[in-house]
C-alpha cells in the first residue's frame, strides 16, 4: 500500500504543489543566477553577432599584445640614431592612431615624432619621469607601456612610452553596461510572470476539475443515479473520481437489487392472492347456487351468512397484502394536492347502494368549499374504504353512518361516525385490526392525523392534517 | 334481451359457475379458456369481461389489443389480484373493475351498466316511474297525460348522462364534468339551476322529486 502510494507520488497533486513551492522558495537564490545566466546566453548568442566587431587577437591595443609589441619595437631601435627612431615612432604612431606615442632620447629631450597628444615637459629629469610613471599608475582610464630603447636601461638611449585610453582597449564594455542590467530585470520578470502563470494554472486546473466532478455528483442519469466520469488522471482528484465511480456504481448495484426485491415481492404478493381468492370465487359461486336451491329458513341463513363473511375475507386479503407491501416500504405513495371532500363523496356515493341496503341512516354533511389536502389520492381512497367498511362491519346495530367535516381551531377535519357500540366492546364482527393499521400506516404516510373518539354510543374518527409532532394515530 | 358477451377466464370452476349464471340472466355467453383468439371473437359481441391472470398472452395484453381494435368495445376486467398494483394499470384501458370474490350480483350490474352506457341494450322503452323514456329517439313521454316532454339540449345531456348511469350515484363534479367536459369549479350554480328546471319537466312534484333523487350531501341518483 505505502508503495503504491509513494510509486504515485511522481503525478500527485502533492508533488506538483510541493514542485511550485520550491520554485517559489529558491526564486532569489536560483532565478538571479538563472537571470544572469540567461544573460550571458542571450549576449553571446543574440547581441554579439549584432555587433560584429574585430576579435580580441586582433585588437592592436588589447593589453598584452601592446607590451609586448613596444618592447620587441624598443629592442628593434637599439641601434638605431634618434632620427631612425623618430621615423620609427612616427610610424607606429600612425598605426596606433588612438593612442599617444612619445619617447625621451638620452638626453632627456622630449621627443614626439607623431604629434603632441599629452601635455609633456620638454626636458625629462628623472624626477620627470617619476611624476610620469606616478600619474600613470593614480590613471585608472588609461594604459601606459614604458620601454627602454634597445629595450635595457644601461644602453642609456632613454625610453618610448605609449598610452592608450583603457575604452579603446575593449571598445564594447561601457556602452553595453546600461542595457545589461536592463536585460536581467527583464528576465527576472519574466521569470516572476512564468511562476504566477504555472501557479495559476495549476490551481485553475485543480478548480475546473473539482468543479466537474461537482457537476456529475448532481447531474442524474436514466436511473436517478449520477453517470460514472472518465477519469483522466491518477493525482488525488483522479483517486476521488475512482472512488466516485465505485460508489455511483455500488449505489447502481443496490439500486437493481432493491428493484429486483420488489418486482419479486409484488409478484409473490399477486401470486398469493390469486391463490386465495381463486378458490374463494369457486366458493361463493357454489354459495350463490346453492342459495336456489330449497333450503330451510336456517340453511338460507347460514348461506347468507357465509357469503358475508366470504366477502370479508375478500378484503381482509386485500388488506392483509396491501399492508404487508406497503409496510415493506416496496410502494411509494404519490402526493398531491386534491380536494378531499370529492373524494369523499364519490366514495360515500360508491357505498351509498350498500348502507341503503342495509338499512342505515345516512348523513352527509360536508361543507361547501373544496378541502384541499396533500394526499395520494388512490390510498386516500383506502383510507375512507376501510373506515367504511368498517362502520358496516362493526357498528352495524347503530344502523347509522355519518360523514361531516368539523372546524376546530382553524382545522378542518373529516369526521365519520357511527352509533355502534364502540370499539371496545365485542361487535360480533372482530378484524378492525389490519384495517386500522393500515389506515394508521396511510394517514401518517400523508401527513394527516388520525383520532378515533369511542364510547359505548358509538365511535367518531376525525381526520385531520398533522400539526408539528403529533401522533398520526390516536384512540380515546 | 339475447347480449352476446366474451368471456375469458382460465380456470374452469369459476368458468362454468358465471357462464352459467350469465345464461340464465339472459344473455349469451360465449367463454374461452385463453385470449388467444379474443380478437376474431370480439368482433360479433357486446362486451368483453376479461380475466387478468392468463395462461400465455395475459389479461391486460389482451385488453389493451381488443381496446385497440374495438375502441367502442366495453371490457369488464376480472382479478384475483389485489388492487395494489392491478387497479391502476388494468383501469387505463378497461372500463370498469371488479376483484374476485365477487357477487354474481354486482357483476351482472356492472355489466348491465356498462352495455346501457355503450348504447348496446338501449331497449326501445326505459319505464321510469310515470314516464316512459324512448332513448333512440329521443323521445321522453308522460304516461299519465299522454305528453312528449320536450327538454332543452343541456337539460337532455344531464338526463342521458345520468341514464347511462342509471342507478348510480354520481357527484354533481362528476356531473359537470361528464356534461360540460370541463373541470367543475366549486360555488358553480349552473347545474343545480339546471336540475331544478330538469325535474319541473319531469317530476309529478317537483318538491318532492321520484325521478332524479337527491342523494344528501353527495350528489344525484336516477334510480331505475
């Protein structure tokens, strides 16, 4: 693991952010020597060609070269007259035209074969030649060789003497200077611009991926989950987009997983039901003929009885199933806005021909103005259809039904009672239980709010939107 | 009455018990153990009451193809499913629903229902109370006095709307809305104005109504 973690080291995040501190950390230390460098290169490559001045050999002035050739010319004139010294000079005057060239013969008589260039004594003591040497030496501008003829003192045919001014000597140097310093401040900045540029880039590129990754956590796919992203680079940020597309596509696993459990719950759920009241069809088909047949008061009875209960057991499957799928969180209830008292009244007019039947005394009382409820329309349905189903199963003997809306305290609320004998007592007809649960489980999956009033005159449910945190089922 | 009707169930009790019991309410069954040929056989009858669990093509693929090829054709849908799931989907196509077990009452109402609502039994004479209602015709008349009573076309809608749900309760939104075509809005007067003038024609008493009563604080009722 620490391997493989060090082996991508080279092209993390880290090390290129580590890379940009260095940089930063070494700027004075490394980028003026690199300046300077860069300098040279630029002058060597770049400037000189632009210049193309005689090279250093040939420079009759460099240094050396000057000494070298006065004292091999002093040499040469040992044995000469000054007048073939004169000429001699005068020639090398000519030649060295930048340059003053005088010489002091054995006398001491002052002697300038090429012209006057310097202010010189005419008559050289030695005294003047030790001033001469010595504002020679405190002379930082100009080069000075001093030669003896026949190039020995003891000849005592005196000295020449040639002096170049020092900018003749390496004619670039001084005008080159100002531009020098000017060419290394650009570099450095440049260098500067370079670093803030990389910096800049690399936190840039770090954003725009970020941000992409950001993108493709909140863009949904076909199946509600986040589309995996191509991951281009194995840094820290490609790590993450790895483990992004791990758990997009765990998620995706489970997602079929639990869509697989509930195909197969629904279809063992409709299985079981088709196996139930299959055979309760065939039963009540048979019931339904036999009652044409000739039977006793009592065998009449019994069959009417049977049948009833057949039609009981019908919806206790229905609810049993129901409650098992929704309960098992394998169905999604489906809000919406709706007016309930519509629903309500289709319902009420739906069980209208059975309460009639029955005999019971029905009142409706509903206000006039829509109540308009979040609800799932299809299970809201359910709720009225069991609460009803159970007022004709368990307070029949009140022979009465009533479905009123009340208002209390700003709440509107449905109200369907009846004058059975309440839900304590024993009504003869005993299985409230899954119906209610499942009205308990509807009611708080919508949000609305259950409470069941009952006595020994009968019983009130009241249905009502849910306050803040409040039960969604209540018994008094 | 002599209705042809198709009958698709697979298991073979319950098959022979409501065949039987359709054939004795008058009508003509013809029951086919699978959809396969529902098709060919929809074509020369009235309805079609549709089991939804199959062997081979299913109860809802058969229904969605005969509501395809016979729009006008009522189906009645059979399920031993509960409704969780089947109510919705088999109800797109189908026109009305029933869950086994069922009473072979209420499926002979239903089905009765259903063929009054197509026009397929709209018998000569419908006998209500004091009145005898010709529908083909149009034709609505006063036994006592011997009159033609003669209704305006939104007063005639309301009547017929309400005759092809004889018996049936129906909410005055249901009652707009099946007239008008148009979503009712609460405190909308114009049906119940439209009700009183229907039953002035009608009634022996308007205060008193026989023809289309009221059901309290759910909606109205043509009984028959």
């Amino acid at each position: 693991m620490k391997t493989g973690k060090s082996g991508k080291f080279r092209g993390s995040l880290l090390s290129r952010y580590l890379l940009i501190m260095i940089i930063a950390l070494l700027f004075i230390p490394v980028v003026f020597p690199a300046a300077l460098i860069g300098y040279q290169f630029v002058n060597l490559n770049i400037i000189d060609p632009l210049y193309p001045a005689e090279p250093e050999q040939e420079n009759p002035y460099a240094s050396l070269r000057l000494e070298r050739t006065w004292h091999q010319e002093a040499k040469r004139l040992k044995d000469k007259t000054p007048a073939q010294i004169d000429a001699r000079l005068k020639e090398l005057s000519q030649k060295y035209d930048k340059a003053a060239v005088f010489w002091v013969d054995g006398q001491g008589n002052l002697r300038e074969p090429g012209g006057s260039k310097l202010d010189l004594p005419k008559q050289w003591g030695a005294s003047d030649a030790m001033a001469f040497m010595k504002k020679y030496r405190e002379s930082y501008g100009k080069f000075t060789v001093v030669a003896f003829i026949g190039d020995a003192e003891s000849l005592g045919k005196g000295f020449m003497v040639i002096e170049v001014p020092k900018a003749v000597q390496s004619p670039r140097s001084d005008p080159l200077s100002g531009r020098t310093s000017y060419i290394v401040y650009l570099l450095i900045l440049l260098m500067f611009l370079a670093f803030i540029a990389v910096s800049w880039m690399f936190f840039v590129n770090m954003r725009r991926r970020l941000l992409h990754l950001q993108h493709a956590m909140t863009v949904q796919g076909e199946n509600g989950l986040p589309e995996p992203i191509q991951v281009k680079r194995e840094d820290e940020i490609g790590q993450l987009e790895n483990a992004f597309n791990g758990m997009v596509a765990k998620l995706g696993r489970s997602l079929k997983r639990e869509r697989e459990e509930e195909e197969l719950r629904k279809r063992l759920i409709a299985n079981l039901s088709h196996d139930l009241r299959t055979p309760l069809t065939v039963i009540r088909g048979h019931v339904h003929t036999l009652q044409k047949e000739p039977l006793s008061d009592r065998g009449q009875e019994m069959l009417k009885l049977t049948e009833s209960k057949l039609g009981d057991l019908g919806g206790l499957i229905d609810n049993l199933l129901s409650y098992n799928l929704l309960t098992s969180g394998r169905y999604t209830l489906q809000p919406v806005q709706a007016d309930v008292l519509r629903i309500v009244r289709e319902s009420a007019a739906a069980w209208y021909p059975l309460w009639e039947k029955e005999g019971f005394e029905v009142d409706v009382s509903l206000q006039e103005e829509p109540l308009w409820w979040l609800v799932d329309i299809q299970w809201f349905r359910r709720i009225l259809d069991n609460l009803f189903q159970n007022v004709l199963r368990h307070a029949h003997s009140g022979l009465y039904i009533g479905i009123a809306t009340e208002t209390d305290e700003g709440r509107t609320a449905i109200v369907i009672s009846d004058r059975g004998q309440g839900m304590q007592s024993s009504s003869g007809g005993k299985g409230a239980g899954i119906g209610l649960a499942i009205v308990g489980f509807l009611t708080r999956e919508m949000g609305l709010s259950m409470l069941i009033e009952s006595s020994s005159q009968g019983t009130r449910v009241l249905l009502y939107p849910a306050g803040p945190n409040k039960p969604g089922l209540m018994i008094k | 009455m002599n209705v042809s009707l198709l009958y698709i169930e697979d298991d073979a009790e319950i098959g022979e018990w409501v065949c039987r019991d359709l054939t004795e309410r008058g009508y003509q069954v013809d029951w086919q153990r699978s959809g396969e040929r529902a098709a060919e056989l929809a074509a020369n009858c009235k309805l079609v009451i549709l089991d939804v669990m199959l062997p081979g093509l299913d109860g809802f693929t058969v229904g969605q193809r005969l509501k395809k090829a016979y729009p006008e054709l009522p189906i009645l849908m059979l399920s031993a499913r509960t409704s969780i799931d089947d109510k919705l989907e088999g109800l797109q196509f189908a026109d009305d629903y029933l869950t086994k077990p069922f009473h072979p009452d209420e499926l002979a109402a239903r089905i009765e229902v259903l063929l009054r609502r197509s026009g397929s039994v709209a018998s000569d004479v419908l006998e209500l109370k004091h009145l005898s209602v010709y529908e083909r015709e149009n034709r609505i008349e006063n036994r006592e006095t011997g009159e033609e009573i003669i209704l305006t076309g939104k007063q005639y809608q309301i009547f017929k709307f309400m005759l092809r749900h004889l018996g049936q309760i129906l909410t005055k939104e249901q009652i707009y809305e099946g007239v008008w075509g148009e979503p009712y809005f609460d405190g909308d007067k114009t049906l119940m104005v439209h009700i009183r003038y229907l039953r002035e024609k009608l009634e022996r008493d308007p205060a008193a109504p026989e023809i289309i009563e009221t059901i309290r604080g759910v909606g109205y009722r043509i009984k028959a």
